[in-house]
C-alpha cells in the first residue's frame, strides 16, 4: 500500500475520457472500413485498429504505462508467443 | 489454505489416481497376452486404454511433481512463509478435484474411446463419451493455470531478499520455467476443446471440411498445448534431479547457471515444437522440414542438463541411497527415451515409426521413466521431511529393482514389435508379434509391483515409521534449516541466506 501512496497514478479524468472519445472514434474506423473498398488490404487495417484500441486499452485503462517495466515486458512475452504461434502454424498453411 | 496441506492433499489425490491408472495398464496388458480376443472387446480395450492416458496425463504426471512438491516445497526454498495467493492455491486444488471428479464420472458411464488426443473428426462424430472428459481437461487446465499464476507471482515477490535469482535452488528454477508454460500454452487447449464442443452441438464447421473447416487445425491447437504440456511433466523432475545428485555426491552442481539457463531454453524451444506430432498428418513440406530442425534444437538443452549431471557425479562422494538411486535411473531411461525421440525427429524415420508402439515405448521412456521416476525420487527424498519420519530403505530398493527390471522388459519389447510394424492402439496382432507382447505384458506385473510396493513403504511408513533425525541426507537449501515436519509458519523470521544452495565443497552446512 506504501508503495501505491507515493505514486498515486491518478490521472485526470479528462485523460479517460479522451481515451474513450478515441475508442469510439477508432470504432467508428472500423465501422466505417466496411464502405471503403480495400480488396486484401482490409482485414490488416481493421487489425491494425483493432491493435492500436488494445494498446490504449492497456496503457490508460489497466495503467500499464504507469507501472514498473516487469509487467509491460511479461505482457510483451505472451504477445511475442502468440505471434511465433501464428508465425509457425502459418508455415503450414501458406506452403500446404 | 497452508500450501504444505494443499500440497499433502495434492499428494494423496494424485497418489490414488495413478495407482488407478496403473491398474488400468495392467488390465489391458493383458488382453495383449495373446492374440485374437482374450478378455475385452475393441470397444472396451479402447475405452480402457483412453481412460489410462487420460488419468496418468491428466491427473497424475501433470499435477505430479508441480502440485504436490512445488506447493510444498517452492515457498520454503526461497525462505517464504507461503505462496503469494493461497486463497487460489486452494480454489486450484478444489477445480484440480471438481475436474477429476467429471473424469471418473466419465468413466462409470462408459468412458471415451477417442484416445487422449481427442483428434477430431472421430471426437466430433463418436456415440463414445467424450464431452465429460473433455469438460474435465477444461476444468483441469484451468487449476492448472492458477498454479502456475500463483508460482510465477511467488517466486518473483516473495523471495528471501538475500537470494538472488541466481542462489535459488534449480528446482525452483525449473518449477519457474514450467509455471510459465502451464500459463501460457494451457488457455490454448481449453479453448481448442471448446471449439470441439461447439462443433459437436452447434454444428459450427470449424473442423469438419464439409462445413469448410479443417481437421488439421485441430491437430495444431491440440499439440500447441500438448508439446509443451510434456515439459510441464519433464522439467520438475529435472529439478528434482538437480537437486538430489549434489546433495549424494556432497559436490556443488556442474554448471548451475546452465542448467538453470536450460531449463528456460527448454521451455522456450519446447513450446516451437508441436507439429512433429503430425509429420504424417498432411502439412505442408516446408513446415516440416522447419518443425523437424525445431525439435533437433530441444535436444541441444537436454543433453546440456544430463552431461552436468554427470559431471557433478564425476569423482564426487557418492552414497547409494534410495533417491539417488531412482535419479540414476531416471538419467539412463531417459537418455534412452531421448535419443529414441530422435528418430521421430527426422522426418524419414517417422514415416515408418509413427503410430507404432515405437512411440509408445519411445514416451513411456521419458514420462515414466523420466516424470514417473523422477516422483518417486522426489517422493523418497522429501518424505522425512514432509512426514517427520523414514521408510524402510530396504524395502524400498527392492521396489526400485522390481520396477527398473520390469520396465524395461514392458517396453524393450514394444520398441522391436513397433520396428517390425506393430501399430499402437490395436486391440490384436498377429502371431509373430506374440513373444514381444508376452514378454511385455510379463514385465506389465514386474512393473506395476515394484510401484505398488514404493506406494505401500511409504505409506507404511507415514503411519509407523520411526522418527527420522533433522536434515538426513545434509542438503544445504532452505528446507532443509526448518523442523521436519514443518509447523504452520516455519520461517519466524525471515531467512538470512549466507551461501548458494550446493556449496557442500567449501564446508557449509546448516549446523
């Protein structure tokens, strides 16, 4: 408890609710993909969206950006293994 | 919620359940006495042996060594008073129950018959039971996460601060590596069994290619958490084994930090493995040749961690107890299984290996006589301290004999027979397979009574055995400085540690 007293992390609720305004907006990208005809390049840039959201989510919300580097780096561990997981099986799947 | 009853608790379920799982080997063994039918139909005999794998899987190599010796063992090591949440080491312990409770039912009422891989299309489409035990594995996968949560989170906050990474014992070293894998790769088969599920009720095609799907991706999720779930079984009982061989040979640990870097190395390269399960199943070449190179690189560790345990046997001042007895023995099974692996490896000898009792004898080889052994090492060399008391060490060499002859003459055999084409899970053979069979099933009894005789010793033993002296065998890491056995809190004050936990060479001790 100590230790969360000298760094209260309280942010501003302005900060919140910007981060929000830019959830909703990046959402109405993605609504808004679905008129715009981007052949293959269409699934990467909603995944791309769908990332960045991710990213705010867990920097603000959850106060990853605020918290020692232990728990970034553990976050960024499972990322990187769920990427070598798709990397790997995709090794089958696109040389089938 | 005192992690050495969680862990006392862990100990008698998985005792039980392997004792089980035994009884069921034993079983159809003998059904493969002979040719032709003799006791079970097919039907039963797949049942039979589905319900074997599951259990020892399942219920007792998984949770073995981990949730029994890491509960009770971890938080004293590094100097702890418990685990970081023991209000969720106990939730694990009753999910641990709750899922093996589903499994049995699954079995009185006729049990699966889909092998324990549960490969789709056959789990999609049999009239066998299949969704209880795939339930049972969700909810065992989940107590397993919650370990893992719960050793990873301990080990980091909870050290003694005068134990850096580097002075813990290698077997926290390697509950640590193993904790990460139960955290990582576990959610990947409970949602894969999910997906089973909802393709069996929903009809959603995510398997079956009449609906677009592929059975292939099964094979993917599925071994995705497999492979490495056979580290979760491996890489405590190397622990084990790092540190009962420097505690017999009274000699610091050949290379600690290698074998402490192995062991993550292990967990790492393990979890790129998995598609050398399905060589024959269709997959692409390419992906192949790169999941071949994959596994040759897991060996590279391995033999890192046996030839360091050799070398700290090298001119040491070795006493022949029974611990480090089942550790010899553990490093020759498993070299064995090891360099057997080798031959799956390679692409063209799998070819005609796969699904032959090559594989069977090949795993067996490194789970019971790696896991398996390495329990019962655990099991020998902890027990005064968990009980206070001493087996009789007599009795207990004889149950070693018993199961190493026996051992080798159930999967000797099974190894030819499988050169020579004899494919795994069939019910029958035919005539010329008859003397490997035999000899195997023979050696099935040999086997299962020298197990039977280790469990009965030490149960024994744990009712009527003599008072055993602080610290028997004089190991230098923190267990061993507390009462035997240990009341409810046993670090009154935080432990000071002065030296690194096998420095027997420059005369430490706790006295």
């Amino acid at each position: 408890m100590s230790h969360e007293a000298e760094h209260p992390h309280i942010l501003p609720t302005s900060v919140y609710v910007a981060v929000w305004t830019g959830l909703i907006a990046l959402t109405g990208v993605t609504v808004g993909a679905h008129y715009v005809d981007m052949r293959h390049l269409a699934i990467p840039a909603i995944m791309v969206v769908a990332t960045v959201k991710a990213t705010l989510v867990l920097l603000y919300f959850m106060h990853i950006r605020f918290e020692k580097p232990l728990f970034p780096l553990m976050i960024m561990v499972t990322l990187i293994t769920y990427a070598i997981f798709v990397v790997l099986t995709f090794s089958d799947y696109l040389y089938r | 919620m005192d992690h050495k009853r969680i862990g006392i608790m862990y100990l008698l379920a998985v005792g039980l359940f392997f004792t089980v799982g035994i009884l069921f080997a034993v079983t159809f063994r003998l059904e493969l006495f002979s040719p032709g039918q003799q006791f079970f139909s097919n039907g039963v005999y797949n049942r039979l042996l589905t319900t074997h794998a599951v259990i020892m899987i399942f219920l007792f190599i998984i949770p073995g060594i981990p949730a029994i010796f890491g509960n009770f063992l971890l938080p004293i090591m590094i100097g702890a008073n418990d685990v970081s949440f023991p209000r969720l080491n106990l939730m694990s312990w009753y999910l641990f129950m709750i899922g093996a409770l589903i499994a049995v039912t699954s079995v009185i009422m006729g049990g699966p018959d889909t092998g324990w891989t549960f490969y789709v299309p056959y789990s999609a489409l049999t009239e066998g039971r299949v969704v209880l035990p795939i339930i049972a594995v969700f909810i065992l996968g989940w107590s397993s996460i919650l370990t893992g949560l719960n050793f990873v989170t301990t080990v980091h906050r909870l050290r003694a601060p005068s134990m850096p990474w580097f002075k813990m014992p290698l077997f926290v070293w390697a509950i640590y590596a193993t904790s990460w894998i139960q955290v990582i790769a576990t959610p990947v088969v409970g949602i894969t069994l999910l997906l089973v599920l909802m393709e069996r009720f929903m009809g959603i095609g995510i398997f079956d290619p009449t609906k677009g799907g592929d059975p292939v991706l099964y094979q993917h999720l599925f071994w995705i958490y497999s492979h490495p779930a056979v580290y979760i079984m491996i890489l405590p009982a190397m622990g084990v084994a790092s540190e009962i061989i420097p505690v017999f040979c009274r000699k610091t640990i050949f290379g600690y930090k290698f074998i402490a870097a192995s062991s993550i190395a292990i967990a790492a390269i393990g979890s790129l493995v998995w598609a050398h399960h399905m060589f024959t199943s269709g997959i692409a070449d390419y992906a192949r040749i790169l999941f071949s190179l994959l596994t040759f690189l897991v060996a590279i560790p391995s033999a890192v961690k046996v030839f360091n345990w050799m070398a700290t046997m090298y001119k040491g001042s070795i006493r022949m107890e029974t611990p480090f007895i089942l550790t010899v023995i553990f490093i020759i099974l498993f070299a064995i299984g090891g360099f057997t692996g080798l031959t799956h490896g390679a692409l063209s000898t799998d070819i005609h290996l796969h699904d032959t009792s090559y594989v069977v004898a090949h795993f067996h080889y490194t789970m019971l006589g790696g896991g398996g052994v390495m329990f019962f090492a655990a099991l020998h060399y902890w027990f005064p301290l968990m009980s206070g008391k001493m087996y009789n060490k007599k009795v207990a060499n004889l149950g070693v004999a018993l199961f190493f002859i026996g051992f080798n003459m159930v999967y000797i055999p099974l190894f030819i027979a499988g050169m020579y084409g004899m494919p795994r899970r069939y019910a029958t053979y035919l005539p010329e397979y008859t003397i490997w069979h035999r000899t195997s099933t023979i050696g099935s009894w040999f086997l299962a009574s020298g197990l039977i005789l280790m469990l009965v010793n030490i149960l024994w033993a744990a009712k009527k055995g003599q008072k055993c002296a602080p610290n028997p065998w004089k190991g230098l890491t923190l267990e061993w400085t507390v009462p035997m056995p240990p009341p409810e809190f046993q670090f009154k004050d935080v432990p000071v540690v002065t030296h690194g936990p096998y420095e027997y060479a420059t005369g430490a001790s706790h006295e």
